[in-house]
C-alpha cells in the first residue's frame, strides 16, 4: 500500500506549478488540451488551496484511463482505398461508462479530442446521470461526400471501434460532423457485429431506441441555462419598480441574441430563442454570416434548416430570404451596436479578443457557450475584466449529453417517454446545472455577491468526480 501524502503542510501554489510544468512538457505539441487544463485548473485553485488534499485527484484527472487510434480504410465511389485516422479518447469514469460525441472533421487531432474529452468529464458530471468523460472520432470529412461513402467509412470506423465500447462500457453519440445519417450507419454496422440491439449509440432515430428531444437538446438545454441565468440576475439586481418590472428582466422574451453556427446546436437554439420571443439576429458559417436585421423568423429558420440538413449547401446559397443580407468573410459579434446575449454555436476558439471587444461595446451581458470552448483564452481576459459573465460550454450545452443519458435509461428499460416528459427532464437537470455552478462558486470563493459560472462549474464538476474516484480506492 502506498504512502498517503500530508497535504495540509503542502505549498499548494508551488505543487500546482510542478505539476503544470509536467503536463506542459509532456503535451507540448497539444494546444487545445493544454489551454482547456489551464482554464480548468486556475478557476479550481481557490478550492484546491482551501482542500489540498484534491491535489493529487486533479493531477490523475488530467490524464486519460485509455487513448485508442486505429487507421479506417474505406472505399470511395472511383473504387479508390481511402484512409483516415480513428481515435477513441476514453478520459475517465468513475462516474459512469464512458460518455460523449464521435466528431468527424479534418481538423480532428489527438489535442482537440483530449481538451473535448477532458471537458465532458466535468459536463456529464453537471447532468446529475451515471456518465464518465470520453471524446473520438476522425480526420474523415463527410462533407462533399456521398451516401456511398459515408456509409463506407462509418462501417469501417464501426468495425474497428465496436470492441472498445458497450452499453455498460462507452456509449458515444454525435458531434460535428454526425449527425442521424452517420448514427444510423455505425449503429447498423455495431449491431451486425455485435448479433444485438445494446443501445450502444445515443442520437439514434426513433425507430430504433432514439430519445424525442434528442437533436433539440444542446440548443434548446442552453436557452433554458440562459433563462436561469437571467432569472438569477432578476432576483439579485437592484433598481427593479416592482415584481413585474423583474418578470420582464428575467424573461429571455425581447433580448436581442446573436447566434453563430447553422448546424444542429445553432439551429435548435434560435428554434427555442424564436419561441420564447427573443430576437434572433444571425445564423453563419465559415464561409459568413446571415444577418437579421430585424430579426429571424420562423420561416427563415426552416430555409436555414432545409438547406443545411437536407442540401448540405452553404448559407450563401439562401438568396431568397427578404429579410437577411448575407456578409461574406464575416462573423456575427460586430454586426450590432446592442445585444444582450451571444450564443457561440460553432467550434472552438471562434470569439477572438477582437470579437470580445465588439460584444463588451454592443453591452452584452453574458456569453452562452453553445460549443465547446468558443472562447479564446484572451477574449475570456477581456468578458472577465468587463463584467461580462460567461455560461460555460461544460454547464450550458451539458443538455446534449443529458438527454443522451435519457436515452441510455429508455433502452435499459426498452421504453420511450413522451416529447413532454423528456423536456420536463431537461429543463430540470439544466436548472440544477445552473444552481450547482452558482453554488459551488460561492461556497468556495466567497463571493456572495458575483456570479462566476466558469469558476463554479469547474469546481462542482471536479468534486463529484473526485470524490468518486476517491471512495473507489483511487487515493
């Protein structure tokens, strides 16, 4: 057995350095990783220096139980042997089977896979459900692609993946780049290896074990975070004439929100801002960005919708929308002198110092993390240095995950529930999300009075899986 350190006479700040030197030294060569470690280990400090004896959790946390790769040959439609690189990134589970997307784009490397896995950790945490952190997928771009080949190669990653993951072991869902056409594909292929329906995957179509409420989830998930938020700054504000004066700041119904992305997330979260009455101004892509001048509309959005699910086309191409003006090589956070919200929708790292600047300078009051770490590491210097409150990705988009983790409970009982009581669900693991942030930052930083969801998030997420690690015999 080995020795148990004393950690109250540990200098919490130099043992953090070390290990931070470590890490750094080691994966020098992943910037993605190394900037979401960063991010997460300086908003835990204040609870590590206040509990040191986490310090040694944190350090095991950071690195991953499993990293799998494996080359994917598949065929394109001349006949031609094509191949891409495959890779599984199972992060920890002390919580749960592992949990968390299959991304399919060219960007995808082993950093980006570890700073998403490393995230997904501390969100499925936030849930509240049984579910450890994992993140995969592959070089392979889809786009541009046919059905052909697109089956092609997911039968080909299928059959290299299905012996790492189960029902009880890993359940991987969709990211960029999957969505139902490519589930569809690797759940045929697990269930031909496999001779059983598992409920490996989560995303599935209706017909096959799929959740009602499942595409809508991330998007609709961060509204409600956002409606949370809004009703925190309500109840809390001073100034307010009278409780109807309140009801109307709390009430996401009028704000003026800027949207980025036209995928999945994107989408269902303009969907859920529409109903709730806000003011959608822009939907982009990386080519740019459709602007609303006055605001989208329902019937805008389906052509958005259409376009992107079914054409697979660019936003370039919805020329025949009267209220949009299409800016090329533009991206949304400076098209407006006033906004109150941002909704970050599309990839990492996409809101610069610059872009920061333009949303302090229209008075936008917080940044609602749709993606995965939108925020470059000095637009958050500038939100935080200005007031300006960010809504986490881990928090805010955790009600993708969740309702994945509704899905894993409906195959288990080989049941579906309604459209209503899945959204009655998510609406309630995503206000404990919220209390859970907000609490966790105040009880260990002391501020009563401030409003740090980062921070809180980060700490809530790390204590729950420690300490499970913890009672498991890990230290």
């Amino acid at each position: 057995m080995y020795k148990k350190r004393d950690w109250s006479t540990v200098d919490v700040v130099e043992e953090l350095s070390k290990i931070t030197s470590e890490v750094h030294g080691r994966y020098q060569h992943e910037p993605e990783f190394l900037q979401a470690y960063d991010e997460v280990l300086e908003t835990i400090t204040p609870m590590l220096k206040k509990s040191p004896r986490y310090i040694p959790m944190f350090r095991i946390m950071s690195e991953p139980e499993r990293i799998i790769t494996f080359r994917v040959l598949w065929v394109d439609d001349d006949g031609e042997l094509q191949m891409n690189r495959g890779y599984r990134v199972q992060f920890n589970s002390a919580l749960g089977p592992y949990k968390g997307g299959l991304r399919l784009h060219p960007s995808v490397n082993l950093s980006i896979l570890k700073f998403l896995g490393f995230e997904q950790i501390l969100k499925n945490a936030l849930t509240g459900l049984a579910m450890g952190g994992a993140k995969g997928g592959s070089d392979f771009d889809p786009k541009g692609k046919s059905d052909n080949e697109v089956r092609s190669f997911c039968q080909a990653f299928m059959t290299e993946l299905y012996r790492h993951i189960g029902p009880d072991t890993d359940v991987p869902a969709g990211d960029i780049g999957v969505g139902g056409r490519e589930i569809g594909f690797l759940y045929g292929q697990y269930r031909k290896l496999e001779n059983g329906h598992h409920g490996v995957l989560t995303g599935k179509g209706m017909l096959y074990g799929g959740s009602l409420i499942r595409p809508e989830a991330t998007g609709y998930g961060a509204v409600y975070f956002a409606q949370n938020l809004l009703g925190h700054l309500a109840y809390t504000g001073t100034g307010y004439i009278d409780d109807q004066e309140r009801a109307v700041a709390a009430s996401i119904k009028g704000k003026r929100c800027l949207v980025s992305g036209a995928g999945n997330a994107a989408q269902y979260t303009c969907e859920k801002l529409l109903e709730l009455g806000a003011v959608v101004l822009t939907a982009s892509d990386s080519n740019g960005t459709l602007f609303f001048k006055d605001g989208m509309t329902s019937k805008d959005l389906q052509a958005i919708m259409e376009l992107k699910n079914e054409k697979r086309g660019r936003l370039s191409e919805l020329t025949e929308l009267d209220n949009a003006e299409y800016k090329p090589d533009c991206k949304p956070w400076g098209l407006v002198e006033k906004v109150n919200l941002a909704f970050p929708s599309a990839t990492q790292n996409e809101i610069n110092g610059e872009d920061a600047k333009h949303l302090i300078d229209a008075t936008c009051c917080a940044i609602v993390e749709v993606a995965n770490m939108p925020i470059s590491a000095e637009a958050r210097k500038e939100f935080k240095a200005h007031g300006v409150i960010i809504c986490p990705g881990k928090a805010a988009n955790c009600g993708g995950v969740a309702v994945s983790g509704l899905e894993m409970s409906q195959n288990a009982a080989r049941t579906t529930w309604t459209r209503e009581e899945v959204d009655g669900k998510l609406q309630e693991i995503m206000k404990n999300a919220f209390d859970h942030c907000l609490q966790a930052f105040q009880k260990y930083t002391e501020e009563p009075n401030s409003c740090d969801l980062e921070q809180g998030a980060n700490i809530a997420g790390f204590i729950k899986v420690a300490d499970a690690m913890h009672e498991q015999g890990l230290y």
